[in-house]
C-alpha cells in the first residue's frame, strides 16, 4: 500500500513539475539574420537556429538576389570585438554575400532543407522608389516561392516584411497572390521598421483582409535603441500570430525581451539565443507561428468592433457607419434612441462582396450589414 501511494505521489510532482516547466518555457524562434547564402544557412541550423532572415533585392518587380550591402551589422564596432561567436567574423562573408533568387530558392526547395528544422523563411524586402508596383513585386516573390520552395515539399512558413507603412502595397499583392494558391496559410506578413509607431502598423495591418499578420520592429545591433514599449503594446493586443525583435546580439537584451514574452529573436548570435531559449523550446517546422482566429479576435478586442452614428435629416434621420468593419466582415448598425447609434461587427450574408472584402463607410457597406442606414444624404 505504501508502495502504491509513493509511486502515486511520485508520478503527480513528476506531472507538476513538467507542466510546471512548459508554462515557464515558451515556444520562441530563433532566426538567423541576414543569412543570403547557401553556406550561411548550413551554418544557421548548425548554430540551432529554426529561422533565417534573407534580404530580396528587385529587378523592376522581379526577385533579382539576396544581398544586404553596406553599412550593415558587421561594419560595426560591437561585432568586431565578438566577431568569432556571429555570423559576420564565422562566415567571413561581411555585408556583401550574394546569391541569385532562384539559386538561392532552388537551395530552400532542396531534400537538405526539406528534411532539416528550418521553420521560417523570413523574406525582409529592400524595395525602393525605383519599384513603380509594389503590389506587383509582392505577387511576384510569392509565386517564386510556391513554384519553387513550397511545391517541393518545404514544411514550414514564410514570413514576408516590407520596412516601412507606405510599402504596405507590397504586402498587400503578397496576400493577394497568396490566396489563389494551395499554401495561403503557409504565407505571414509584417511591416517591420517602424520604430515605436506600433498602433498605426496595427491599423494598416488590419487592412490587409489576413489574420496571418506578424508584428516585428528594431534596429540594427550597431546600435542600442530599444523598443520595449511597442513590443508590449504589441502583445498586449494578442492579436498577432507572433510579435519579435531584430537584431539583438548581446544577452542582456536577449533576457530582457525573452522576459517581456516575445515569439522570435533575430540576432547575428543564434547559438547563443539557442542556449538561452533551449533547443526543446525552439519550434519544429509547421509551428512556428499560429494565426488568431478571426472569430476570437472579434470576441477579445474591442478594436474589431465597428461604429455608427446618427445623423439628422430635415426629414427624419438615422444611422451611418463611423468606424469600419474588419476585413471579411460588415457592420451593423442600430439606433439607440435619443439621436444616436451603434454599431455592430457581423458576419457578411455575402462573402465575396466587395464591401465584405473591403469594407468601408459607405451605405453600400451599411447596407450589407443589413441595420439602419437612415443616414446616408
């Protein structure tokens, strides 16, 4: 009998103390920066990484290479004096490494990288005003990853940023081309170099019409800028299918952040990342990020929630839309006496309505959401 209940009490702490530790051990990505060669991702992998960031250059709309030129990290003081323990001094490959888009795509589509742990491509974009059609050179990175990356059987997601809000366009034909596709889910984006402007990358990646959004800012590690408050901000909308930091090489800041709850470090350091998060807390491919459904976002955040107000007419009077619907979703509105209004976030009967896709205020938009639309002149 006393056998029994020590083997019982046993088998109980040994279930306490593992829950225990996956409660205090979250799942965090580590992602190699600036990795723009063949040779830099055998050693990202090597070095535990389960991610790698690569810089897409442009010919006109179409992916011409992976570069990063200079400045970059490595130009500075910081990595010089650690140059053996980061990519920079272990590669000898400096600012200036260099492969081909469809090199480099073919490599990411091989057996090698299909049967390793790499479970995120995060594809950082150099556009510049030399690029007259984002949108076009979004559809066109996406349709060189499907042909050659995903249909060969890659496992894990794709993450696509552009560097500043007024790219957005970028994003937004990367969604679109997405979705034609059979590995729309398999695509994520993010506007990532906004310093601390967190709400406005919140509004305008709300428009992309995707729950697959990702929030990442930062600076270069030359520098010792810090982004706690947007970082938290960020996760506190929990909203996000991941919320990250670039590019954070020295372990004080990698503690701070992974104390604050973020889901990915980019660092010129993986191994060290690695040590700290854990190879066993470091996502396999297929987990590395995780969509928030669009039905709990509206039931959490009031921002899903849209609005209307009354407005008065020399005959009668009644409701029109003020804060819009989310994407893929119409408002409802409803008078509440007393000369105001309400509004309400629904389902839309018609999905494939433009004004469900694309709501605005418009009456067309109230309509579809099938309340009082009074008060439209």
């Amino acid at each position: 009998m006393f056998f029994i209940f020590s083997t019982l009490v046993t088998v109980v702490a040994v279930v306490f103390v593992t829950k225990c530790d996956v409660n205090a051990s979250p799942q965090v990505n580590v992602i190699a920066h600036m990795i723009n060669t063949p040779s830099a991702v055998r050693w990202a992998l090597e070095q535990g990484a389960n991610g790698i960031e690569i810089d897409m250059q442009f010919e006109g709309t179409r992916p011409n290479q992976f570069h990063h030129g200079f400045p970059c990290d490595c130009t500075c003081l910081w990595q010089l004096l650690t140059n053996r323990n980061n990519r920079c001094g272990a590669l000898g490959e400096g600012c200036s490494a260099s492969t081909s888009a469809l090199e480099m795509a073919d490599f990411l589509g091989s057996s090698e990288i299909v049967s390793s742990r790499l479970a995120l491509i995060y594809v950082d974009a150099k556009l510049d005003k030399s690029i007259r059609n984002y949108a076009e050179a979004g559809a066109n990175v996406v349709k060189l990853f499907n042909e050659r990356v995903l249909a060969r059987g890659y496992r894990g997601q794709i993450l696509l940023g552009c560097l500043t809000i007024l790219q957005s366009d970028y994003l937004r034909g990367a969604v679109e081309e997405a979705v034609k596709s059979n590995f729309s889910d398999r695509y994520y984006y993010s506007i990532d170099n906004e310093g601390g402007n967190a709400y406005k990358v919140w509004d305008d990646s709300l428009q992309l019409g995707t729950n697959n959004i990702v929030y990442s800012t930062g600076i270069t590690a030359c520098l010792p800028g810090t982004f706690y408050d947007a970082i938290q901000y960020s996760l506190e909308t929990k909203a996000y299918a991941a919320v990250g930091i670039w590019t954070i090489d020295q372990e004080s800041s990698m503690r701070s952040y992974l104390k604050a709850g973020v889901d990915f470090i980019l660092t010129n350091r993986p191994k060290r990342a690695a040590e700290l998060i854990g190879l066993d807390n470091i996502p396999l491919p297929g987990s590395a990020l995780a969509a928030k459904p669009w039905n709990r976002l509206i039931s959490e955040l009031s921002f899903w929630e849209c609005d209307c107000s009354y407005y008065y007419r020399f005959i009668g009077g009644g409701c029109a839309i003020t804060k819009k619907a989310p994407p893929n979703h119409a408002c409802y509105c409803s008078y509440k006496g007393a000369w105001s209004c309400g509004g309400r976030t629904v389902q839309c009967p018609d999905t494939e309505a433009l004004f469900c896709r694309k709501p605005d205020t418009s009456k067309e938009a109230c309509l579809l959401g099938g309340g009082d639309c009074s008060g439209y002149f």
